[in-house]
C-alpha cells in the first residue's frame, strides 16, 4: 500500500539516463532559485524604514543612502558569485570555495552557516506566506503553525517530485509577482512624472537630521541586508542547470540580480517620495500599492502575488540545501546518505531533513519568526565573507584574466559583509547570540561524523602487511536458534548441515511449562538425532541474554579450534507485508543483539509462506 501511496503521491521513479531531461532552463531555473532573493523586497525596505523611525519622520530620507549601499553590496557580491559560478562548477557556492582557499574549518563555518540559514529560509518564507493568509482570513490565526506545517510539507512534496515538476509549478506566482511588482514601481514612476502623486517626503535629499548617527545609518543598513539573502543559491546549485551550466547559470544570475536590484531601488524610492511609514498592521508594499493603485482588484491583486511568493520563496533551501549536503557528504562531514539520488532523481533525503528542520524551527518559535530575520542575515554574510575574500586568493593564485580588477571586486564584497557581519553582532546580539552556539556544535558534529568514516575506511583497507587477508579457518560451527520443531525449522539445519562441520541446535525454554519443553526436545531428537540439542532455561522469561551468553561461550571455544561461529536465526516471511505486524519481531531482536558480538558471524534463514 506505502508503495502505491508513494507514487500517488511522487510519481513513478525515473531512470538515471533521464537525469538530463530534469536539467533546468534559464527561465525555469530563475523560478526556482530566485524566489526567496526576489520575495525579500517584501520587507527589506520596511526593515530599514523600522529602524529610521525609531529616531523621526524625517530619518526615513536616509534610506535611499542605505539603499545605495545595499545595492553597491549586491553589485559586488553577484559578480563575485558569477567568478564563483566559472571557477568552480561542481556548486557548493561559498562551502566550495572557502574550503578550497582558506581550508576546510573555514570551508565548514561556511557550509554550516549556510545549511541554518535555508532552514531559516524555509520558516521565515513560509510563516511569512502564513501571516499573508491570516491577514486576509483572521479566523484561522489560531492555526498559524499548523498551517505553516502544512505549506512545508505541500512545498517538500513538490520538490520530492523533481526538479523539473517544482519548477513549473513556481514558474506562475513568481513570475505573476514579477509582473506586479514591474506594474507597481512603473505606474507610480508614471504617476510622480506626470504630477498625479503629490510629494509628501518628511525630508529633502541631504537635509540636516538632528540626532541622526553612524550607528544607527549601520544599524538600518544591517537590517535592510535582508533584502540579499538568497543570492547564494543559484551558485550552490550549478549542476542542475542545462548544458552549458556555468555560462546558464551565471546568465540566470544576472537576470535575477537585476530584477532585484531594480526592484528593491524602485520601492525604496516610491517608499521615500511617498512619505510611507512603518505600521504594524500594514505593510509597506501594501502602502505603496494602495498609494499607487487605490484599493481596487489591482492591489489585492499586488497582495496576492505577494502573498504567493512569500508562500513559495522556501522552495528556494529546499533546491539548494540538498546540493550543500551532498557536497559535505562528499567530502565526508555530513553521513552519506545526502549523496543518494531518490526515485526522482532528487537529493531526497536532503530535501526530507530540510523540511524536518524547518518544521522544527516553526514549532519552537510557534510560527513567529520575525525576530530571526538578523540570525537569518548572519547566516549568509558570513558565508559571503569567506567566499569573496577567498576569491582573492583565488585570484592570487591563478592569475588569470584580468584578475586584479576580479580581485579588488571580491574585495569590496568581502569588506562590506565583513562589516555588515560585525554590525549585526554589535547592533543585534540579542537576535543573532544563538549563531555562536549553533555553529560550535555543527562544527564539532562535522568532525565527529569525518573521524567516524575516516577510522572506518583505516580498518577496512587491506594492507601488504595485513594477516587477517590471507588468514583459513579449519572448520565452522553452527549455531541454531530454534524456538519450535517446524517447516522452517528442518529447512535451516539442513541449510546449516550444507554450510557447517559441526551443526548445535539451542533452544530457550521458560519455568511455565516444563513438560511442554521437554516435549520440544523430544520431538527435535526425532527429527535430527544427529544434531546437538541445547535447551537453556530462562527464569526471567528473557531471550536475548541466554543466547548471547551461550553463543559467546561456543564462539571462544571454536576460536581455539580455528574454527568460525554462525548463528543462524530461522524466521518465516508471510506473504503480504502488511501480516508481519500480525507476528512478534525476535528475529530482529535477536540479530540485532548478535551483531554487537565481533567473533560471531550472524546469518538469517527465511522460509517464505505460501498462503
């Protein structure tokens, strides 16, 4: 039944010589892996405009400065991830490159970062898409982290389909969000030329602003980096890109860098020339809608767009995370699960996790995640920091091209996220503390998890020196569990007579019924009175502790033999898979047990049923 469910629900499994036919197009690819960069104009502007206020009306004027400079940082950093995109196609983005320049702690604090933060991505995204709803239906406010739940499972499946299927399914509200925004900034453009929106600014460009610091022009600037978060991902996700993928991917890049640009410029601009304020029950965008269009179907329309990528800018980590785990899987920090492809050809358990995490991260701060929107920022820029100053290097090293103006270009990237990352930490530690315990223990289960594979690839090579490689036994022992003289029975010791020189039976029978065991005994000397029978007697009704101990006896004197020890557990297979849950599991307990054991070899005999 699971079986079915599972391709109701993901469709049939693709073949690996299809994987070219999931490979994304530009006009796909900027659905898939811009939404969250371009959503973020939903509420970069207000973080900056929030700040201001605090101080005056009149402080809202700085905001087209901090727009400039957030638009120089964007300017820097797409062309930094365009060098990146070129110099290293295998994707990892900042992971990749920090790795290859700095080394691979640097490398870890990257990918690390980056894995928190399209967790962060997922949960802002999506309760952000929640609050969108909520506002337009308030008598479901008090489902708010169910219905977060719900989109993130809906968005988990989408992905677990294939790239190619969650792209189209975006390709509509990104793009009916870039449509409306588009309408949005030009109309009002239009309207300020021509003389039909009154100018109503609390402050000229350049006016004196009493009590207006550098601190607090950082402190909008800081927030207003929100507005870039998500430009990383396309360079994280390279190899899903048709051919030519660098040249694709950089081109797709661009494009979305320019849409973000224009649009974060274009409504910070209308944001200062119409006077909007920061309230708590109206957003900016919707100000500016309403200022440019009135309430009539356009602004909801505006509304819905907004709502809807808002909704679908998760999706977003859920394309680039999985790329992430699996170039950390790779180099064998994450567990190698990441690097399996699903039926979909998808990094499906990457995609599972992220959900898992996201959800997790919504139940905790019960849907509310506003407050995280610095923790978020810092999850980005300092990838972005190690990535552009490791560019230098890279450049350094290399010497290609025109690498001193490549150079100079990462190094104003690096400069600005530097500063940015130490504001955040100055001006926000009370949002962003937690990044400094997280990453600790993300850093220290990165090396657990690469010691674990690297003592585990040392004990498994064979050496010139080993003994072990050319090590015969004299015989073999035979040890098996009976629990009952049946069909499945008789079928393993004859299996284990074909396989063994010496064969032992053992049997655990509890004080409740002696003469029902005695009985047993009987009837296996009937069957096999060649074979050894042991009948241990449990006062404890335990199963599990007799077996190892009397297993762990016959182990060590075959040892003194050369001999090697078996244990084969017996067990029947019923015909439909749904009836095992009809039939205890002490096969599996007793396997499990048995494996912990170094000198006994555990082997299972299945009998399958009929009927």
């Amino acid at each position: 039944m699971w079986r079915y469910l599972k391709r109701l629900l993901i469709g049939k499994p693709l073949k690996t010589t299809d994987e070219g036919g999931q490979a994304l197009t530009k006009f796909k690819a900027l659905a898939l892996l811009s939404s969250d960069a371009l959503s973020s104009v939903a509420y970069g502007t207000e973080q900056i405009t929030t700040v201001l206020i605090t101080l005056s009306a009149a402080a809202l004027m700085y905001q087209l400065w901090v727009a400039a400079l957030v638009l120089v940082l964007l300017f820097a950093i797409t062309l930094s991830y365009q060098q990146i995109i070129h110099a290293y196609p295998s994707g990892g983005g900042a992971y990749v490159v920090a790795t290859t320049n700095w080394g691979q702690p640097a490398g870890l604090v990257a990918g690390g970062s980056l894995l928190v933060d399209y967790m962060l991505t997922v949960a802002v995204s999506v309760t952000s898409g929640t609050d969108a709803i909520i506002s337009a239906i308030p008598a479901i406010s008090a489902h708010q982290v169910g219905i977060s739940i719900i989109l993130v499972l809906l968005i988990m499946g989408l992905n677990l389909r294939g790239m190619r299927e969650s792209a189209s399914m975006l390709t509509l509200p990104v793009y009916f969000f870039i449509l409306m925004i588009f309408v949005m900034i030009g109309w009002g453009i239009f309207e300020i030329v021509t003389g039909h929106v009154a100018y109503h600014a609390s402050a000229a460009v350049g006016a004196p602003v009493q009590g207006m610091t550098l601190v607090l022009f950082f402190r909008a600037f800081s927030s207003g980096s929100s507005s870039l978060t998500g430009v990383e991902a396309i360079s994280n996700a390279v190899p899903n890109f048709r051919k030519p993928k660098s040249h694709n991917a950089s081109a797709t890049l661009a494009i979305m860098a320019s849409i973000l640009a224009f649009f974060f410029g274009g409504i910070t601009f209308l944001s200062y020339y119409l006077g909007i304020k920061p309230m708590a029950d109206n957003t900016v965008l919707s100000q500016i809608g309403q200022a440019v269009f009135g309430h009539g179907l356009i602004y909801y329309l505006l509304q819905l767009a907004t709502a809807a990528i808002l909704a679908v800018a998760a999706n977003t980590g859920f394309s680039a995370f999985p790329i992430l785990a699996y170039n950390l899987a790779k180099d064998k920090f994450l567990p190698h699960a990441y690097l399996d492809r699903g039926d979909r050809l998808g990094y499906s358990n990457g995609i599972i996790s992220l959900a898992v995490g996201a959800i997790f991260l919504i139940i905790i701060f019960h849907g509310k995640t506003s407050l995280l929107i610095p923790l978020y920022a810092v999850g980005v820029f300092v990838p972005f920091t190690l990535s552009q100053s490791g560019m230098i290097r890279h450049w350094f090293r290399v010497r290609e091209g025109k690498w001193g103006l490549k150079a100079c270009i990462n190094f104003l990237g690096a400069f600005i996220s530097l500063s940015l990352v130490i504001c955040l930490f100055l001006l926000h530690f009370g949002n962003v503390w937690p990044y400094l315990i997280v990453m600790p223990a993300l850093i220290y289960m990165f090396y657990r998890i690469h010691r674990h594979y690297m003592n585990v690839a040392r004990q498994l090579r064979i050496s010139e020196n080993s003994d072990t490689v050319n090590h015969h036994y004299d015989g073999a022992t035979v040890i098996v569990l009976v629990s009952d003289v049946t069909q499945v029975t008789a079928h393993a010791i004859d299996y284990a007579r074909s396989v063994g020189d010496y064969v032992i039976a053992m049997h655990v029978s509890f004080d409740e019924n002696p003469r029902k065991e005695h009985k047993t005994a009987q009837k296996f000397k009937v069957e096999f009175p060649d074979v050894r029978f042991v009948d241990i007697h449990s006062s404890y009704r335990s199963i599990i502790t007799p077996t190892l101990r009397f297993c762990d006896v016959i182990a060590k004197r075959a040892a003194e033999r050369n001999f090697t020890t078996t244990v084969l557990v017996p067990q029947f297979v019923p015909r439909r898979p749904w009836q095992n849950v009809l039939h205890n599991q002490t096969a599996l307990r007793l396997r499990s047990a048995l494996n912990t054991r170094q000198n006994i070899i555990v082997s299972t005999y299945s009998y399958h049923l009929k009927r």
